[in-house]
C-alpha cells in the first residue's frame, strides 16, 4: 500500500510505497528533500477537494467511506434514543393508569 502526502513547500501530492516510510525523498516539482511519513495524511487540504487529481480518487472514497459510517452511527444512535424515550413514555402512561 501507498503513503500519500503532500510537499510542504510546493504541496504536490506525492504516493510512495510504504516500504520507504521514514526515507528522504526529493519532491519531483520543486526538488525539496521531504522525510516520508509512516502513514498517510488523512487530512484532505481544500485545494485538493476542488483540484483532485485522479491518484487521489481512493483517498476521496475512504471520506466518504468513513462520512457513511459517521452517518450510520448517529442514526443508530438517534433509534436507540427514540427506543429509550418511546419505553419511557409507555411506563409513564402505564404507572398513571
Ligand atoms: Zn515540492
């Protein structure tokens, strides 16, 4: 699996193999030498939303991957409240029989 991440003079997005985590490597636009990190930046910079390059597909589907699952937990936590206040109301109505 790839590293990607982007330069931190020029920000160009550079994918290297893991196997070179920790390596120094020369950015191929600007030729500044950047240390490769051991794992890929998750934050996506705003520039990179609105000009993405086709090798940053994946990283856009892991957003919205990880979006769908925030989505699910707070509808599963949105039921599970619903569920609590419905049985809380149904003891009420039945303790003021
Ligand atoms: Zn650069």
């Amino acid at each position: 699996m790839d590293i990607s991440f982007n330069c931190d003079k020029c920000g160009q997005r550079l994918a290297i193999d893991e196997a070179g985590a920790g390596q120094i490597v020369d950015c191929p636009k600007c030729k500044t030498p950047l240390e490769v990190p051991y794992k890929s930046q998750s934050v996506v910079a705003v520039s990179d939303m609105l000009n993405v390059p086709p090798s940053s597909g994946r990283l856009i589907m892991e957003f919205w991957s990880a979006a769908f699952i925030v989505f699910l937990l707070l509808a599963g936590a949105a039921g599970l409240l619903w569920f609590i206040l419905a049985m809380a109301f149904k003891a009420y109505t039945l303790l003021n029989k």
